[in-house]
C-alpha cells in the first residue's frame, strides 16, 4: 500500500510584481512544480494521494490556480486523493467552506474543508481521518481514532502534533500507519511514521532561506514504513554569503559587486538571486545603479541585503531614506524606484501568513 504525500502547494502565489505573457511569474513556477510532481505520480500510481494543506495561496484563488489544481486531479483520475484545508485554504467567516471544496465534485476527491471527515477505502481495507485547518484552530479538540477494522489507518492534517501540554492535535502516532502533516514549508520527519511533505516550491517573498534545501513530496510504503522522499525542480534561488565592501570606496564596492556576480556558479539569468553586502555606506550603493538595473533584469528577482561594518542590518526605511539623501536631486525617478525596490525588503505575499 503506497501513499504519496504532497503538501503547501501554494496555487495562485504571486510575489515580486514580475510578470511575463500577463501571468505572474511565481505563480507559473508554483504551477509547474505542482504539474511536475503530478507527472510523476501518474507513474508511480500509488494507491493514495494525500495533500496537507494551503492548497491555494488564498481562500479566492485566481482562476488559473482552479483550473492548475484541476487538471492535476483529472490527471490523477484513477487515483483517490484526499486534501484538507490549510490555514490559507481557510476563509474568515465561519460557515464559509471556500474553493476547496469545490474539488469534491470530482469522483477520486475527498476535501475536508471545515470539519474532520473520517473516509473508507473498502476495496484497499484503508481508512483515512482528515482533519482540516479550521477544526483545529476553532475548537474543541477533534476527536482522533483509527479504525480498528482497517488493515491500514492514515491520518492527514494540517499544523502539529501536539507533544505534551503544548499546542497542536493531540495524537497518538502509535496508532496510525502514517501521519500526513502540512504548514511547514521544509520536509521533515518528525517520529516514525510521522512526517511534513514541505512545499514544492519555495514559496513566500524570502525564498532564499530555503536556497540549500530540496523541496518535492513523500512517498510512503505502509506495510514496511520506508518513506522516500522526492524531489521537484524549481525555479534557481542563489542566496550568496555576505560580501565585505569597506566604506567610502564606492568603485571598489562596483568592483567587488561585478565581480560576485560574475562568480554566480551558472549565471544569475532567470534566477531569484539575494546579495547581502557588509560594510559600504549608504551613499557608496549610488555607484551600483547601473549594475543593479542590469542584474535586476536579467534575475526574475534581485534582492540586495546591507549590513553596516559590524554585521547589523540597516532596516529597509533608514536605508533608503539615507540612499536617497545621497542621489542627486536630478536623478531619474526611475533609478529611485529601482534602489527603493531591490534595498527594501519584500512585503508578504498575497493571502493569510501560515
């Protein structure tokens, strides 16, 4: 009995205001992974698919992420999925059970929405519990119980296990023969049995945090409890180690800066790339504006972190502001909008924060 396990799909994500043929781009890379993974489940053909939650970026997803999930699901046709809904998945006002579940008008889909459900898989002697987002949060705590009469019991839900007093759902792993976790954005196994799929992607307006980890799903074989994990190409995130530009020298800083990127193992095209500087005045960063219009168009996103000599980061609104005291009074606009949009951090994505 093989279950995959996917999770944090994030449909309709839009971040960095980049977009190409009216689409934003982002939002086609959370797409394409999601596409990906699905092509390779139509080859696996597990006997379960689960997906753990945030299966939209927003309770009002775009058009284009229904129609994304949609033809995931008619691709999977054969195979029964069961989703829960995620804290983005979720809308505010109570009663209200959002796009997700929409989804159950296709035959293989189970979604649990705002209740836990508990589903029978007779030919598979399977029982799934599905306990989504809104159970959890709204109270009292749900009732969690395998079905004795099952040969196989999986439990799927969003946020944590509770250990001890602490918060989460409170669940005895013993008695399950996996337990399917979403909210997290990085894979991980937790106890035996028991693990969070992470995203397909790397998803949110700081992906650079996540450059060094592999993002895909889950694999589990239930008699054995072997789970693999596999791996979903996305989009290149570079997230480059600080680079020390002493103070007052604002060629040598153009310098050092041509020179990092230079370096950039396979280039910066079509990347999401993060530079962090150490040490230049404010005033020396005006000497990189026409270097950073050419990375800024050739990266599908360029973020420049600066911290002063002693390694603190400059908030984003001190640096600007002391930037800007620095460019000239006749400088484009245009060159004010650029610096103001690669030194500023980047605001939260679209939708409810996980």
């Amino acid at each position: 009995m093989i279950v995959a396990h996917l999770s944090d799909l994030h449909l309709g994500h839009r971040a960095f205001d980049r977009w190409e043929q009216g689409v934003n781009v982002r939002e086609r890379d959370l797409a394409s992974a999601f596409q990906r993974a699905v092509e390779e489940l139509v080859d696996l053909r597990p006997d379960l698919v689960v997906v753990t939650g945030d299966v939209f970026d927003r309770p009002d997803p775009p058009p284009g992420a229904l129609v994304t999930l949609a033809r995931g699901i008619e691709a999977l046709r054969d195979t029964p999925v069961v989703m829960v809904a995620g804290a983005r998945d979720t809308p505010r006002r109570s009663g209200d059970a959002g796009a997700l579940a929409a989804l159950d008008a296709f035959a293989n889909v189970e979604a649990a929405t705002t209740i836990p459900r508990s589903i029978a898989y007779a030919d598979r002697s399977l029982h799934v519990q599905a306990i989504p987002h809104g159970a959890v949060l709204r109270g009292p705590q749900p009732l969690v119980e395998p079905d004795p009469r099952a040969r196989f019991n999986v439990l799927v839900t969003t946020g944590r296990v509770a250990r001890g007093d602490g918060p989460g759902l409170r669940v005895d792993p013993a008695g399950w023969d996996y337990v399917a976790l979403g909210s997290q954005h990085t894979h991980r196994v937790v106890a035996p049995r028991v693990a969070y799929a992470g995203s397909l992607e790397r998803v949110g307006s700081t992906p650079w945090r996540e450059a060094g980890e592999d993002k895909g799903f889950v694999v589990v074989e239930l008699v054995s409890g072997t789970l693999d994990f596999h791996p979903v190409a996305g989009r290149p995130v570079v997230a480059l180690a600080p680079t020390r530009a002493p103070a007052g020298d604002p060629e040598g800083l153009r310098a050092r800066f041509a020179e990092v990127v230079r370096e950039v193992p396979g280039g910066i095209d079509r990347k999401i790339v993060r530079l962090h500087l150490r040490g230049p005045a404010p005033s020396d960063l005006v000497a990189l504006q026409g270097l950073l219009a050419d990375v800024a168009r050739r990266a599908v996103h360029l973020s420049v972190e600066v911290d002063d000599p002693g390694g603190a980061p400059i908030p984003g609104p001190e640096l600007i502001q002391r930037v800007r005291e620095a460019l000239a009074p006749e400088a484009p606009e245009g060159a004010v909008a650029l610096l103001e949009r690669i030194l500023t951090p980047t605001p939260p994505a679209e939708g409810r924060a996980t």
